[in-house]
C-alpha cells in the first residue's frame, strides 16, 4: 500500500478542523437557544460541517468518496463566496472572501494534481470527466443551499 501523501494528511486534518468547529458551534448555539438559531441557514451550515468531517475520514481512509466530497465542497464554497455573491449583487469582497477563494483554489488544484490522483487510484479517470463532475457536484450544493434558504415557509415551519 502506498504511503499517504503528507497533503492528504494535511486536508484530512483541515477538513476535520473544519467540520467540528462548524458542527460544534452549531451544536452550541442550538442549546442556548434553539428557537432563535435552528433556522434554516444553520441547518445548512450544519449539513456542510458534517459533510467536511466524513470527507476528512474519508481522505484519511483512502475512499475515493473523501475526494468526491472535497472537490465538491471546495467548488462550493468558491461559488457560494464568488460567483453567487456577484450574481446576488452580495459580493463584499474583503480579505475574508480573499483569503477563503484562495484557499479553496490551491485545494482544488492539489487534489487534481496527478500524485494525490494515483495515490486516490483515481489516475485513469478523465481528468475532463473529474473536473465536470466536481463543477457539477459543486453547483448542486450550491443549490440545495438556495432551495433549503428559500423554501416556502409552510414546509419548514416546524422548525423554524
């Protein structure tokens, strides 16, 4: 078995950082005050923190779902900092976004470079077929966080 490449460790980690500090934020402000932060955004946020923690296992564990996951969040999260803030008119483009689209760049393109392929034994898939698919994969997340956002009251009214 090939030896895990120090950048799979390294994203396994930041994933996992990401998703328990997202999870357990969340976890804490439900038990403060559940009526005033279950809303549906946080329930999102929430979906999206455990989806980062199992990509983070996942990686860790070699399963090509851990790369499916995180190439899909990581498009995500640039379409929902850039290209819906522009279409939305909500763009602030601070250091914030900066640093967040950056990040998330170098990420997509370390998990497309041909090393973490192989050791992924994802090397024979095209790459046309894998960059396709995470925008894809990418864009529909961004679409479940429209639609659970806007979803007309009387469907979530339970629990907001």
């Amino acid at each position: 078995m090939p030896k895990r490449p120090v950048g799979i460790g390294i994203l396994s980690i930041f994933n996992l950082i990401i998703g328990i500090l997202v999870t357990l934020t969340l976890a804490i402000l439900f038990l403060i005050d559940i009526q005033k932060y279950l809303t549906r955004s946080n329930i999102w946020l929430l979906m999206v923190g455990i989806m980062f923690t199992l990509s983070s296992i996942l990686l860790w564990k070699k399963k090509r779902w851990g790369w499916w996951l995180t190439s899909f969040l990581f498009v995500y999260t640039i379409l929902d900092t850039v290209a819906f803030g522009i279409l939305e008119n909500t763009l602030e483009f601070g250091y914030g976004s900066i640093i967040v689209t950056f990040v998330s760049l170098t990420i997509i393109y370390y998990i497309f470079r041909k090393n973490t392929l192989e050791y992924l034994e994802m090397h024979e898939e095209s790459m046309a077929n894998l960059i396709e698919s995470s925008i894809m994969g990418g864009i529909m997340l961004e679409m479940a966080n429209y639609f659970i956002s806007t979803a007309p009251s009387f469907l979530v009214s339970a629990y907001s």
